[in-house]
C-alpha cells in the first residue's frame, strides 16, 4: 500500500471558475480515498503532492525554513518539507539538488544543474547567467557547442554550461529560475 501518496489523478473545472482543479485518489490501507484539490497549476499540484496548501504556500514562501523558497525546490527536485538540509546536486549522476559548480582543468569551471523537461508544462524558465565581477549579469544562450543536456527522466534533464572562454581574470555562474503560472 502507498499511504498520503497520490496514485492518480485528474484535472477538469469542477467549480466552473475557468481553471482546472485537481482529483487525486489515495490509497490507506486497504481504504481508496477521494480528495478534490484546489490546484489550478502545477505548482500547486507539486504542493498538494507534498501535503502543502497552495493558498498558504505561495512561490516565495519557505515551508521548512531552509532558506530556500518553494519555487525553487519545485525547479530543483528538492523536497519542501524535508529536514531543512540544503542539497546540491552531485555532478554528472545526480537527479535533485541546488546546482553545482565545478572547477575543471586550466582553471575553467561550469555549473550543472537540473531542471524540468518540456514534456509537460510546468511554468519554469531557467536561465543561466555569468559576470565577472558580481554587479552585472548577462544571461546565456545553452547551445550544443556550450551545453550538454543529459536526460534523467521522463521529466528530469541535467544540464551542464562550460563557459567558451572566461571573463578575465574571474568568472562567477548562477541559475536563475522564474516561474509563471500555467
């Protein structure tokens, strides 16, 4: 038996205010439960699937006081409610995490992270940005010649950026992840 985990689930308007709302069926025990969620998106879907109510746990909000806003668990595969442990992604294997950054050879470095796929909607951008001296950033365009992309999952990607050629003497790297509601 699955206890408090969804095993299915489906969206219609059941409210008729123009948004879908979510059904999701649990099993307890030997007992199939039925709830009507209000999930609109899904983000709230990703809440609802971690026990949070969308309504009290708005994008910015930090349900286990890790410093990290909910948004960004949901952009990273990190759990909102775990132990308040920050995890980053392990380079090369890893399926959860903030991203990492990597020193290669000839004092080069990259930064790894994971994001969603674009197999079903989820309302993330992820944007890649370098400066080279932490007051102006310039967002950069992932291509094959700079990027590699390894599949995780279905819904899961890895993406690796190593910069063509750094900026100077010094080079900095950060993920930015926006999110829109789908």
């Amino acid at each position: 038996t699955t206890e408090n985990n969804p095993t299915n689930g489906i969206l219609a308007d059941f409210d008729d205010d123009q948004d879908d709302d979510l059904v999701q069926t649990f099993i307890h025990g030997s007992d199939l439960t039925l709830t009507h969620g209000l999930a609109s998106n899904p983000y709230e879907f990703w809440l609802n699937d971690h026990g949070l109510d969308p309504i009290a746990n708005p994008t910015g909000s930090d349900s286990n006081n890790d410093g990290i806003p909910n948004i960004i668990h949901y952009g990273t595969n990190t759990s909102p409610t775990g132990s308040g442990k920050i995890i980053h992604l392990t380079p090369n294997t890893g399926t959860a995490g903030l991203p990492a950054t990597i020193s290669l050879p000839n004092k080069e470095i990259a930064i790894e992270f994971i994001r969603r796929t674009s197999n079903s909607p989820h309302g993330l951008t992820y944007l890649v940005q370098q400066s080279s001296n932490l007051a102006t950033w310039t967002g950069i365009t992932l291509t094959p010649a700079n990027s590699t992309v390894t599949a995780v999952d279905n819904d899961w990607e890895r993406v690796r950026y190593t910069p063509s050629s750094p900026q100077g003497n010094q080079l900095f790297l950060r993920l930015k992840i926006d999110y829109t509601a789908k």
